[in-house]
C-alpha cells in the first residue's frame, strides 16, 4: 500500500523579478518595462430566480481588467514617443492621414492599430516558462511625467501606460 502525497514536485516560488515583456509595434519600450500586473480576471454570474431565493449561476463570458505597464523612460524619450505617437495616430489628432496611416497596416504585422503583447514568465533558471499573450491590444491611458528639482537623489522617471485588449490567454511553454 502506497501513502498519499502532497508533495508538489516543483517547490520553487514564483519570482516577481523572473520575466520579459514585449510589444510588437513599440521595440523600444520592452527593454525599459519595470512592472507588468497580471489583469483580473472574472466571471460574471446569472442569477436564477425561484420562489425563495436567487441561484447563482456561472455567466457566458469572461471580463478582463486592464492591462498596466510601467517602464523607465530613457533621455531620448524614444519608448515614451512610441506609446505617444501610437496614441495620437488612432485618436485622429491632426488629421485624417494620421489615422489613415496606423489603420492601412496589416494587423498581424504589429504596425496596425492593434498590437500582440508577450508577458514571458521565467522559471527559477530563467528559462522560459509560461507566456501570457494579450490579444489585440491598444493604449488607453499614457500617464504623467514628473519633474522634480528639489530631489536629492535621482529616481529616473518612469511612466505607465494603460493597455485594453480583446482577451488575454495563458500558454505553458515546453
């Protein structure tokens, strides 16, 4: 007779320092990425109704967060004007061309409006593990840059930017 384990045979933790991020359309900012948030991920409920009470049932469809990514901006501002100019082309900010331009793009070449995005979670060797593949993405949200002269030290600037996507998915890498 054999005893039961609950041993898992990988005890190795997670690590919040073990992954790379990438987005097609903005090379330049994927080196720069300090932080990247898993989104939430939720299932909507029905509620059935009977004479007595309400019966919780599982919904249809999933709903995804948004996506948050927060990155170093270098002194050239190159990662930052990526994001900027990516927002600037779909919202039609100057002209008509501009968006003419992003919306000619094939969509699986990255250039278009939307854009693949690659969170590669490393192992404990830092080798390639899991990939979360967010779907059709596109910046929401570009945050501040703040300057500051009355630091004494020097924290380099970063910035977020806010991503909405169609879903994101997660794949285990062999």
């Amino acid at each position: 007779m054999t005893a039961i384990s609950d041993n898992p045979s990988n005890r190795n933790f997670l690590s919040p320092l073990n992954f790379k991020f990438r987005i097609k359309k903005t090379p330049t900012t994927n080196f720069f990425v300090q932080k990247v948030t898993v989104p939430r991920l939720s299932l909507p409920i029905v509620e059935q109704q009977n004479p007595f009470t309400f019966i919780p049932k599982p919904g249809d469809h999933l709903s995804y967060s948004d996506l948050r990514v927060t990155f170093k901006v270098d002194e050239d501002m190159q990662n930052y004007m990526e994001i900027y100019t990516w927002m600037a082309q779909m919202a039609r900010s100057r002209d008509y061309e501009q968006y003419q331009t992003i919306d000619s793009k094939d969509r699986l070449s990255g250039e278009g409006i939307y854009s693949d995005l690659e969170l590669e979670i490393l192992n404990s060797k830092r080798r390639a593990n899991y990939a979360v593949v967010f779907e059709d993405a596109f910046p929401v949200d570009l945050g501040e840059i703040e300057f500051d002269s009355t630091l004494e030290d020097v924290n380099y600037v970063t910035a977020t930017v806010t991503f909405r996507y169609k879903l994101y998915q997660i794949e285990k890498i062999s």
